[in-house]
C-alpha cells in the first residue's frame, strides 16, 4: 500500500510514514503531536476536529491523510506563530466563549473560515456559518458574540 509522505502542516512541510487510509485527526495527534485537535464523536458530527485545508474548514476525523497530501492544513496552532494570537482567538477570550473548551479550537477553526468567506457576517450568517459545531457547555451566544467581535476588528491576525 502506498504511504504518504508529505503534507503541510502550520506551514512546515512535514514528512510522514502513514497509511493514506488513516484519518487525518489521528496523523495529526498521534504522528504529529499537535494535540489542539481535539476528538469529539469521530463521526463528522460535532466539529471538534475541525482544521482549516487550503483555508476551507474541515472535519480531520473524516478526512484520510492520503488525501491531502501537499495541501495547506492549519491547526488551532498554526493560528498564533511566535505567541500572537489571532483575531478570532482574541475575540474568543475577550468574549469569554469557552468553558470547558473542548469544542474551542474546532470553533475558533470554523470562525476564521466563515470570516474568509463573509467578513461581516450578519447574525444570522454566523448561526449558518457555525452550524453543525456542537458545544456541550452551551456558549452558543457567547460564541456569536466573539464572531462579531473579530469581524469588527477585521478577523485576521
């Protein structure tokens, strides 16, 4: 069987002796040791997985390592080089829109993507938007707050 053995992660290349079968959640956990990724349902349903491939949001337990092999993958890592935190990160903390924050990095993920897309996202843009991210602490309100929050200072880092 055919081994990957290069993918981008956080903008380094990465050489990697993996199964391509294999999900790109645990690649990026067990191989990788970047653990910000977290494992919520392993079924594509809560978005806790959630990394950002060629800045599209995406679900890192459905995903197989052999299909992104050379593709740009940012994790909740790659959002803050040399320490600075991101917009959305900020907008997060400032917000208080976490609580126990295993939904958290999946979300702030799921947020820059939407303000790639929609850099002003109506309210009901940001519910479309993160539909589909699954907080069991229910920070819901707070979450949209910190979108909004980010959009006004530009949503970038």
């Amino acid at each position: 069987m055919a081994r990957v053995t290069e993918i981008h992660v956080n903008g380094t290349r990465r050489e990697i002796d993996a199964d391509p079968d294999r999900t790109l959640l645990s690649v990026l956990r067990d191989d990788l040791e970047l653990t910000g990724t977290k494992y919520g349902c392993g079924e594509g349903q809560c978005a806790a997985c959630t990394v950002l491939i060629e800045g599209t949001a995406t679900k890192s337990c459905l995903t197989k390592v052999g299909t992104v092999a050379g593709k740009r993958i940012t994790t909740i890592e790659g959002l803050a080089p040399n320490g600075k935190l991101h917009a959305v990160q900020e907008a997060f903390l400032e917000a208080d829109a976490m609580q126990c924050g295993w939904c958290t990095p999946g979300m702030i993920l799921g947020a820059v993507a939407l303000l790639e897309r929609t850099p002003h996202p109506s309210d009901a843009d940001i519910v479309s938007g993160m539909n589909g991210h699954i907080c069991r602490c229910g920070t819901y309100g707070r979450v949209v707050r910190a979108i909004q929050m980010a959009s006004k200072n530009g949503g970038r880092a």
